[in-house]
C-alpha cells in the first residue's frame, strides 16, 4: 500500500476490473512533482495481473518532436498497423518517420490510435499508463485524449499522470484525481520507515520543509541521513520556504555538485539528450575526453540507471536539476556536441532542436534546419510542433523577409491547433518585420480569423478586407482565397455592406480564363447582388458556384461549404445536400474531424428544410458531440440554433427555449444564427396554437438583417400566424418578397410554399385553387412536412366550408405525415380538425418507423452496416472503435426486432 493514497488506489483498481469485464475508462493523476504520481501508476502496473500493459513517459525534451512520445508508447505494436484500414495505418506511419504520406491529417493519426489500441485490446484487456503527460508533444497528446475519449466500449484503462505547474496539458472530458500533501499522520509514517538515526528536531524540520511531499520527504531524508553519517549534522536547506519541487530539485542540485566535474559535464549530455542512447552519449562525450566511466559516480549515487544500451534519469526532477544546475557555457557546449554527433537523417529533426539550443545570436543555418523539421512535422500531422519550430526559426532567422515568412507559418500552425493568442501575436509581429504586401495579407487573414473565434464575424471580415485591398492585382488566387472567407464572415454576421464591398473587389480580380476558382468568385459576386437587391442575376451568379460544387472543381472548405449556403439561398436544397454530403465523406476519408462540424451545419440546415428530421438530428448531433471534443467554441455555440429548430417541430418547448436561449445570448455577434433560433421560437409558438405571439416572433425574423439568407422560408409560418392572429394585412407585409424567391428561383417546392401563402389570404374559390396548386407542385417533390403542412391547412379550409369528405382525406393525409415525423403538436392540430369532423383518432403509442426508436449514433451505424460496411469500416469512418460500433448494432437490433446483422436490408433507413 502507498501511505495515504488509499482513496486513489481504490479508484484505480475500479479501473483495472472494469477494464478485465471489458468496460473502458481513462483517468488523469494531477499534482505537483514528487506528489505521488508515479507511484500510482507503479501501483497500478502491480495490479495489473492478465492484462497488457502499455507504459510510457513524456521527456520534456521531446516536447518539440511530433509522435516521439506516442511512438515510444506504440513502436512494439507496429506489426498490427497491416489490419488497420488503410489511411489510417498509412497516416500512422507517416506520423513515425516510416513512410512518406505526404500531408497527414492530425486526427486521422488520433482514429488510427483509437484503431491500434482497439485491436490490443482484442487480444485481451489492456491498460495504458502515462508518466509526465505533461512533456508529451503536442501532436501525441492529442492522439492519445482522442482515444481515451472513445473508448468506453473497450478492455482498456488508460491513466495519465500530469505535473501542475507545467505547461497546460488539455485534458477536458476525462475524469481526473488531484493528489493533496499527504496528512500530517501520513507523512509522519513515511518519515518513520525512513529516517532511522535522525534527531527529533531534524525530522520535525524535513515534515516542515517537505509540507507533504512524498518525494520531499523522501529525498530529503536520504540527504540528511547521508550527512548524518558523514558526520555533518546541519541542515542543508534554505531557512525560508520554497516550493516543494524547487526544493527537491536544489536537493538533487547539491548532490549533483558534489560529484567529480567530468561526471556532472556527462550527466548534462544526458540531460540535453532525448535519445536515451547510450552510445550517442558517449560519442557526444568523446568531445570533451569524457568516457563511460565517467557515469559511474552519477549510478552509484541513484541519479541514474543504465543499461547496455540506454541512459535514464532516476526521476525527472533529477534531468532538470543536471541541466539547469549547470554553466551556461557547459550547456551550449553540450548542445552543439550533440547536433554534431546527432549526423543521421534519422536524427535530423533532434540535430535541429540541438543547433537552435547552441545558438546565441541569429543563425540561418539552425533557422533552416529547424524550418526543414517544421516542414515534416506538418507532413506528419504535427501542427503543434510545426508552430513551435518555425517560431524559433523566426528567432533565429538574419534575414527580414525570412523571418516573417517563418512568423507566418507558425502563426498558422498556431491557428490550426486553436493557439489562438499565439497565432495572433506571430502574426502581428512578423506585419512588423516585413513589407512584403502578400505576407502582410496573410498575416491580417490570420487576425481576422481569429478575431472570428475572439471578437465577431464582422470584425473579422472588415481585417480581411483590409488586409486584402493591396494584393488584389498582385496575387489574384490569394486575395480570392481570403475575400471568400471575408464574405463567408460577413454573411454569418449580416454584414451586407462588408459583403458588396468584398464582391467589389472580386469584381477586379484578373484570373486565368481557366481558373478553377472563376466560378467562386461567381458566387461571391452573386450574393452581394442578392444583398443589393438584384435577385435575377444573383441566382444566376450563385448558381454557377453551386453546379461547379456538384461537379468536384471547386477545392477548400470554405469554398464548398459556401456552395453548400449558396445552394440553399437559390432554394436547390438537393444541390445543397449533394454538395455537403460530398464535403463530409471527405472529411472522414481524410481524417480532417475538425472539418466536420463545419460541413455538418449548412448541411443540417439542408436535411431540416428538406423535412429530414432525423437526418438533421443525427447530423448536428455529431456535429455538436466533435465541436465540444475539439473545442471549437464558436461553432459549437451557433449551432444551438438547429437543435432548437428540430426541438420546435416536434413540439419540445423546453428543449427548443433551452437551445435558443445560449445562441440569443449572442445574438449580436452571430445574427444569422439567432435568427434561426428566433424562428424556432416562433414555429414553436405556431404549433401550440398561440398565434399572437408567433407572429410578432416570426416578423422580427421575416424583417430582419438575415431575411433574403434561406430564413426566407420563414414567411409562410409567418403569413399563417398572421392570418390565424386576425391580422390578414400584416400577414402580407413579406409576402412578396417570398414571391419574388420563389419566382427568381424556380424551384417546385419554393412555388409550392408561395402558393400556400396565397391561398391562406384569398377569397373563396380562389383559396382553393392555390391550394390545388400547392399541392400538385409538393407532389413533384419530396419534402414530406411541407406536404403536410400545406395538406393541414386546406383541410382546415374545406371543413369551414362544409366540404367534409374532401376535409378528412386531407386531414388524414396530414396526420400520417406529422405522425411519420414525429412533428407532434402538428399532429394534435390535425387530430383536433378530424374531431371536428366527428372522427376520433388515437395518437399512436410508438412511432411506427423502428428507426425513429434509435440515438442519432445508433442510426449513424445502423445505417452503415446496411450498407455492407464492416465494424471496422464503420469505425473508421465515424472516429470510433470497431468495438464501440459492436455495441451500438447491439443495442439497435432489439430496438429493430432484429437479430442478425443480414436482416438490415429490410429496413428504409
């Protein structure tokens, strides 16, 4: 038993038997150093009996070196990359230096982790234990909490053990343990299994000094006890506090000191070095004369274990103590004796990192060494350490221009791994440093992409369009590249001036008459004339954008997502979701997860206009669960709006308000967003009968800045409401802009709504012709609530005329599709017109489609299964393991009356 961690070692061993009955967790061990950590994850290892065990450490000088921290963890394993599917095994091996891949995606190396350690587990449970996670590199940490997160379903424990005080290691959504000092009784335990021979006053100063620090009490016994033998009995300690660790560390300091001056330079190589190779220490070491048995004092005073083959430090604190303890000169003599032993391509980023410690003023050729690792490390998918080399190489750059072009780079990969103060500051620094308009530019987009997550949309389009004006004629393909984004910006936030000033200058763009990005600007064009008023040739323009879209010549997310928007402006909703789906299967082909929720929003919003509910539902609950996990902020937040939406057509008034409130909280910064939830608000109020107050919501909607976006479809539940509220003038007010849609447009189910909207404000007969025609043109399409919808109202319209025959037809008929929908309060609506008529239907008890009795992850891999893909390609696809895809075909069968995966086929899923 470890004193006073009984609580701990309790939770730990839940964790190990909950792994062997095949239940997955992760647990991270925080605390100070000399806390306790290691020994729990020593105790953990003892306690492992029939499971494998997977131990790895962080090594802080490695913390600049993409995958080392998870190759150390997973290089035994490397013969099960062949059953991996393929991208995966592909990008895995790229990330270890094995093959080249060319640019990785770094959360396909995250899915090909979760892979690698699913299939271990297969063989038998296992359990990953993690020391000093906090000197992970980036790229490995983020691999490794992508597994932990996803494998619940799998005999698999992982435990992370990371030092407080460090740099900021992320660990959100897994359960964590912070170990406190031990208590007095606990500490006074300890010290008494130790201190045999010291004075009562000596050990009341070591529980002082050591305030509960295991390691303290530890390290400073062994120290006293040495002198105490010795026959020095002072107390060799600074009189006034000092933190713990800092304690600790001086404690090994002093011990280091006292050791022979050859052996302290060779315990400094071994700091300075990652490899643990004992060779290349040695022939660093030949430099200064030193020799191998210069490391004997260093072993027989336990500061370090060695091996045939490898050098390794008792305790990290003792690395630290070697390094920092240690002449300035003697450590960038040490660092240069490294890069020029370092020779190897397969050292060649760690010879780098060595060059940049040595140098003590600008040096282009460590710059540039470190600039060639960078340039691997975002082969491999590494953005953090690309960020944190090209950034030193910044520093070490003589040359201007070099210099920014490096601040840029690494303010990019700054960007890319949400280091968003970082990335602002890089790129502020280098528009400091250079002239160079094309660098200037890109040095605004990165602040205007920030400002995006930091500030607003708006603010963040008018710093790209600043930043865009000077390179309009000099560098065309960029400043279409960034002027999209700005008007993509500009849009979110109803910006419509900032959008026809960028359509303004795309309209001075010279491209090549083949450029594939000639039908972006197009677009980008077309709807600053939609905002201007122009609608016909708008449509036009933005249809062009759309079509190329479809047809897989237009490249970027933002390009294709703004497709995907433009598509539902021009009401081609089947375009829209062609389009998005496509940009979707790329993201999971590609590993790119943080694409995802991205292209899963318009295509929400696509799925809920199109009346797929369920869809919609599965889409942005997806969508929703990866932005939370990557901690995209903003776009989880203006998401909310399409649960809220979803939530109101079925009647969930508390869900709805719930969602709409957290996106109306900021409805100033994301307007389009909050008109949405707006909407929610008001169709919410439709369905419940309460007219007055939908139609007050709904105008805010129907006259607002987003009115000519795709919330144009807002105005028939406004006209209804209006109408329904007695106010028929009212109800026309939007009217005609809905017309004007509907006609520029020519979509069957635009002309369909337009219809609708006609036949609520007209006289007698002609009331039922534009209801005839509303429903002759929803009969051309598929989009079964609006059929419904439209089938409601003119039931209600015949019954009030006493055409009762004809009323029930259309009643019924509406009933079965809001029923199919799961669309409840429009259902009661339709229940309530047939009592009317004297009928008396029963709500049904269960939801006649076994699909709607699945979680949108469960209909997620049901649906893929179906399709013939196997668990491991389902895995693959959706980020899970193959096991966790097991379990949820497991839980959909019963809800299916199914047993075998072969029955699928059966089902309209």
């Amino acid at each position: 038993m470890i004193v006073g961690r009984s609580a701990e070692q309790a939770r730990i061993e839940k964790l190990l038997a909950d792994a062997r009955a095949g239940a997955g967790g992760a647990l991270v061990i925080r605390g100070e150093a000399g806390i306790g950590k290691t020994a729990l994850l020593d105790h953990a290892a003892a306690g492992a009996a029939g499971l494998r065990v997977l131990r790895g450490v962080g090594i802080e000088s490695e913390i600049e070196v993409p995958f080392a921290g998870l190759h150390l963890l997973l290089h035994p394993y490397l013969e099960h990359l062949d059953v991996l599917p393929r991208p995966q095994a592909r990008a895995l091996r790229a990330a270890f230096g094995l093959a080249d891949a060319g640019t990785v995606e770094r959360f396909l190396i995250g899915a090909a982790t979760l892979s690698l350690i699913s299939e271990l587990a297969g063989e038998g449970p296992l359990v990953c234990l993690i020391d000093d996670t906090q000197w992970f590199d980036e790229a490995s940490a983020d691999a490794l909490m992508f597994a932990a997160r996803r494998l619940r379903q799998e005999p698999v424990a992982m435990l992370f053990a990371v030092r407080d005080g460090s740099r900021h290691f992320p660990t959100e959504g897994i359960d964590t343990v912070r170990l406190s000092t031990l208590d007095r009784d606990s500490a006074i335990a300890m010290l008494n299994e130790r201190a045999r021979g010291l004075a009562g006053p000596t050990r009341a100063r070591i529980l002082a000094e050591a305030r509960g620090n295991p390691l303290a009490i530890i390290e400073f016994t062994a120290a006293l006890t040495d002198r105490h033998h010795g026959g020095d009995h002072g107390w060799s300690l600074p009189v006034e506090p000092l933190p713990v660790a800092r304690q600790v560390q001086d404690a090994f300091r002093a011990r280091i000191g006292e050791l022979p001056e050859p052996t302290q330079r060779m315990l400094l190589l071994a700091s300075a070095d990652d490899t643990a190779d004992l060779t290349v220490l040695l022939r660093a070491g030949e430099r200064f004369g030193l020799t191998a048995a210069d490391l004997e004092p260093a072993e027989n005073a336990h500061l370090l274990e060695l091996s045939a083959h490898t050098v390794a430090f008792r305790h990290p604190l003792i690395r630290a103590a070697a390094h920092q303890g240690a002449p300035r000169s003697w450590q960038l003599a040490a660092h240069q004796a490294l890069a020029d032993t370092l020779t190897g391509d397969e050292y060649a980023d760690r010879r780098a990192w060595h060059l940049a410690a040595a140098a003590t003023a600008p040096d282009e050729t460590a710059a540039g060494a470190l600039e060639q690792a960078a340039l691997r490390a975002g082969q491999r998918g590494g953005s953090a350490a690309v960020a944190i080399a090209l950034e030193r190489a910044a520093q070490l750059s003589t040359d201007p221009d070099r210099r920014a072009r490096r601040q840029i780079g690494a303010a990019r990969a700054a960007y890319n791994v949400s280091w968003l103060d970082r990335a602002a500051e890089l790129a502020a620094a280098s528009a400091g440093v250079s002239t160079d308009e094309s660098l200037l530019a890109e040095a605004a987009w990165i602040r205007a992409q920030v400002s995006y997550e930091r500030d607003t949309p708006a603010t963040a389009a008018a710093l790209m369009l600043d930043g865009t004006a000077p390179i309009v004629g000099s560098h065309p393909e960029q400043a279409v590249s960034i002027l999209t984004d700005a008007i993509g910006c500009a849009k979110d936030a109803c910006a419509h001036d900032l959008i026809r000033r960028a359509a303004e200058l795309l309209a001075t763009v010279s491209l090549p008459p083949e450029s594939a990005l000639r039908p972006v600007v197009d677009g980008m064009i077309g709807l600053g004339d939609l905002f201007a008023g122009a609608t016909r040739p708008a449509v036009a323009r933005m249809r062009k954008l759309v079509a190329a879209a479809q047809g897989g010549t237009v490249h970027g997310l933002v390009e294709r997502v703004l497709a995907g928007y433009l598509a539902l402006i021009v009401a081609d909703d089947q375009a829209a979701t062609e389009v998005l789906d496509a940009l979707v299967a790329d993201a999971r082909q590609q590993g790119a997860l943080g694409w995802l929720p991205y292209a899963q929003e318009p295509l929400a919003i696509a799925q809920l206009l199109s009346g797929r509910f369920r869809d919609a539902g599965t889409t942005v609950a997806e969508a929703l669960a990866v932005s939370a996990d990557l901690g995209q902020d903003t776009q989880l937040l203006i998401m909310n709006a399409i649960p809220a939406w979803l939530a109101a057509v079925a009647g969930d008034a508390d869900t709805c308000r719930s969602y709409a409130e957290t996106i109306l909280r900021n409805e100033a910064k994301h307007p389009t967003n909050a008109a949405l939830a707006t909407w929610a608000l008001g169709l919410l109020d439709l369905g419940h009968g309460q007219f007055d107050a939908a139609a007050d919501t709904l105008d805010a909607v129907c006259a607002g800045p987003a009115r000519q976006d795709f919330l144009i479809r807002a105005v028939p539940d406004h006209v209804e409401a209006a109408v329904r509220s007695g106010q028929p003038t009212r109800a026309a007010r939007h009217l005609p802009a809905l017309d004007n849609w509907a006609e520029h447009t020519g979509q069957p189910h635009a002309a369909a709504l337009a219809r609708r909207c006609h036949a609520l404000l007209a006289p007698g007969p002609e009331a039922q012709t534009h209801y005839d025609a509303a429903l002759r043109l929803h009969h051309e399409t598929d989009r079964p609530y609006d059929h419904a919808r439209t089938a409601l109202l003119y039931g209600e319209w015949l019954r009030r005329q006493r055409h009762r025959t004809d009323a029930h037809t259309h009643l019924t008929g509406a009933l079965t599709g809001f029923e199919r929908l799961g669309t409840h309060s429009w259902a009661a609506r339709a229940r309530a017109e047939l009592a009317a008529l004297g009928d008396r239907p029963v709500a049904r008890p269960h939801d006649p489609d076994p699909a709607a009795r699945l979680t949108p992850q469960e209909l997620q891999v049901v649906r893929l299964a179906a399709g013939g893909l196997s668990n491991r390609d389902i895995a693959a696809q959706l980020f899970l393991s193959p096991r966790t895809v097991g379990h949820h075909l497991y839980r959909a069968y019963p809800k299916l009356g199914i047993t075998r995966r072969t029955e699928l086929a059966q089902f309209t899923l």
